[in-house]
C-alpha cells in the first residue's frame, strides 16, 4: 500500500492504494495521527487506488472521523470502488461518511 498527503488551503488530501488491511492499515493510521498531531482535522481520503479494505481498515475511518468530528473538522471520502463501498455498506458506514466521486468536489466542500 501507498499513502501520500497533499496540503491545500482547507484540507488535507491523502491518496492511498493498494490493500487497506491488517499488514498496511498502519501507514494510514501513520499518516493521519501525523495531520491530528499538526493540528490539521479537514481531511479528504482519495480511496480510488484501494481495491479492497478490511477491518482494519474499517476501523481506522471510524477512528480518524471521529477525530476530526471532536475537534470540528471532517474526514471526506472520494473514489470508492464497487468492492471497497460494498465493504462500507455492510459495516454500515456509508450514512456516516460524506461520499464524493470527484476529488475537487471532497476539496471544495470545506
């Protein structure tokens, strides 16, 4: 997996792909804890290179939205694929995020 993190004016763009699961979801939870400890809580999550995404990296979402909701930020998604959204709509996580397909879209939002 790759993750790398674009600073814009509102926000945050972080691009991972790859697999989001138990051997990687650790360089997503690098990469934020890294914007929360810089103060910075407006994040856009550029998934569209993820493939597939496990509990692992359910559980990381969860935890850095609630993050950001705690000091009134956000955590955008944009580019689900099919399987990746599949995995969000079982878990029950698609009501609780802000879906985009278009990553200026997630951008401009904030």
């Amino acid at each position: 997996m790759e993750v790398s993190t674009t600073k814009h004016e509102n926000c945050d763009v972080v691009e991972v792909s790859g697999k989001l699961d138990h051997s990687t979801h650790y360089m997503l939870d690098d990469a934020l804890r890294g914007l929360f400890e810089a103060g910075r809580y407006n994040i856009v999550l550029d998934m569209s290179g993820v493939d597939f995404m496990s509990s692992s990296g359910l559980r990381i979402l969860a935890d850095g939205r609630a993050t950001c909701r705690r000091n009134q930020g956000g955590l955008m998604l944009v580019g689900l694929q099919e399987r990746v959204y599949e995995t969000l709509d079982i878990a029950g996580f698609v009501d609780h995020f802000s879906l985009f397909d278009d990553l200026q879209a997630a951008v401009d939002s904030f």
